[in-house]
C-alpha cells in the first residue's frame, strides 16, 4: 500500500452559499457574544472575595473553557465559510486535541459541581469539612489527569495514520472521527478509543449527574421552609440547565443517525456547529440571570464603573 503524509487538510463545510454570509454574520455575533459573557463572569468571580468557593471556582473554570473553545472553533468557522479551506496538518491536530480535551474536562466539571450541590443540600452541616481547598485541589487535578491520559493516546494513534495522499475531510473543522475515516489504515482499535471515550466522559458522568440532580430535588421537596425549597430547586434548575445544553444537542444527533434518519451534509454541518458554538454562549447568561450572587455583582461592577 502506497503510505504518504500529507501537509494539510481540504475541510468542506457544506453550507448552502446564499446562507454563508448570513451564517458568517451569526457565528461573529455568537463569538463576540461568548466572548463578552464568559470573560465577564469570570472577572466577576475573580475580583469578588465572597464569590471564592468551589461553586463559583467551578463556574470560573467552565467560562474558561468556553472562552477557549469558542476560539478553538469558530474562528476558524468563520474563515472556511469566508472561503479559506485548507488547514495545515499541525493546527488541525491543534484544534482537534484542544476539543477533545475541553469536553472531556467540561464533562468532569460538571460532576464536581453536581457533588458540591448534592453535599450543600443533602449534608449541609459537613458541606464546610466535605467541600475545602484541598477537595477542590483533587478534583482540579483529576478533572485534567484523565482528559490528558486519553488525549495522549488520541495522539499517539494520530501519529501512526497514513493518508494516502486523500486530505479532503467532509467536515466543518478537524475531527478525529473524520480523519480515522479518510485514513488508510485499517485497525478497529482507532475507533474503539472513540467508544470508550464516550462511554467515560460522555454516558458514565450524563448517568451520575442526573441521579445526582434527582437526589437533590428530592431533598428540597423535604425543605420545610418555602424560601429555601425555591432557592435549592431554582440552583438545580440552572444546573440542569447547563448539563442539557452541553449534551442534548450531540444526543439528538447521536440518536438521529443510531436511529438510521438520513441526514443531509449540510444539516448534520449544522447540528454540529449549534451543538459546539451555542452552549458556551449561553451558560454565562444563564448565571448571570439566575444565579442571585453573581447577577449582584454584575450589577455592582458596571455601577462602579
């Protein structure tokens, strides 16, 4: 068999081209708009004392990693519908590792604070012995050891594909699905990694943070006090709300195409881009409208200034 590598890879983002420049104008909005939200939480959470505690550290961190994804992707989006298709191989192996690492992390993230809600509700009086630096410190640390081992061996079987001289990737930007698919290797192994990475990072922690939330909604009904019952529902509401905007949108997907539905290019492109770029967009205004302290200190800060 003929191996060669090749330099760069041709992405065919198929979006019909009377939508490009309206699907151009959008993804500029949606970035500067992600942009502006997650930096302004983040500021918030860092400048306000109060506001230093594994809850908000959490909601720092995912404004951190929505600011980074958002740029890992849609820039580029932005210059592939503008007509700048090629991507040399070693930025798309950049943008294919960060995504992967950032969802692996979000979905961690994610349980951490689904734990801190269930010990804040469910044991409130050891929520102070349960929930310290040094919790916070571990469960940083294993929140980025796990991502990097897997990603290490993304790389590792990036490293060994061959593409025969076929660089043409029917996507919207470097995915390692789509690579493993124009490689010619031939090896189940390539595709296994993807099974167990979704099962780890995506069904086990889906699973664990809605038995969680019900847990913890059955412990707020039990709230005598009215005030209370509210405040713990609506915190578990915001949550939930997060956790479905970060995975509904790839579940629907996932089920369309297990399902057999035939889905055209263009819409699957489509699906695809609104599951990566709306999330991070709308976390942060969900915070700041649902969340007391940090909608607050919104409002300080800008009256301040």
């Amino acid at each position: 068999m003929n191996q060669t590598s090749v330099s760069e890879f041709v992405l065919l983002c198929t979006v019909d081209s009377q939508k490009k420049s309206y699907a151009i104008a959008i993804l500029i909005m949606v970035y500067l708009v992600t942009m502006f939200g997650n930096f302004l939480v983040l500021l918030v959470i860092v400048m306000n004392p109060q506001l230093q505690k594994p809850m908000f550290v959490a909601i720092a961190t995912l404004a951190v990693i929505d600011l980074v994804g958002s740029t890992n992707i849609v820039p580029q989006l932005i210059a592939i519908l503008s007509g700048w298709v090629a991507i040399p191989f070693g930025p798309c192996l950049v943008q294919m590792l960060v995504a992967l690492y950032l969802g692996a992390a979000e979905s961690f993230l994610l349980v951490f604070m689904a734990c801190d809600r269930y010990v804040a509700v469910v044991h409130p009086l050891r929520y102070s012995t349960l929930m310290t630096k040094g919790t916070v410190w571990a469960a940083g640390t294993f929140l980025n050891i796990l991502p990097a081992a897997f990603i290490l061996t993304f790389l590792i079987f990036i490293t060994e594909l061959s593409f025969c001289n076929a660089n043409t990737i029917n996507y919207c930007f470097c995915d390692y699905a789509s690579l493993v698919k124009i490689a010619c290797n031939e090896n189940p192994k390539y595709m296994v990694i993807m099974s167990v990475s979704a099962f780890v990072f995506g069904i086990c922690p889906f699973i664990f943070i809605l038995l969680s939330y019900t847990r913890i909604a059955y412990a707020a009904l039990k709230i005598s006090s009215a005030d209370g019952k509210k405040k713990t529902l609506n915190t578990v509401t915001t949550h939930l709300l997060v956790v479905g905007l970060s995975n509904v949108p790839l579940l629907i997907h996932t089920m369309l195409t297990g399902a057999g539905v035939r889905l055209s290019t263009e819409t699957n492109n489509i699906m695809i881009i609104v599951a990566f770029i709306v999330p991070p967009m709308f976390n942060p205004i969900i915070y700041s409208f649902r969340n007391k302290e940090i909608r607050s200190s919104i409002q300080k800060l800008f009256k301040t200034a």
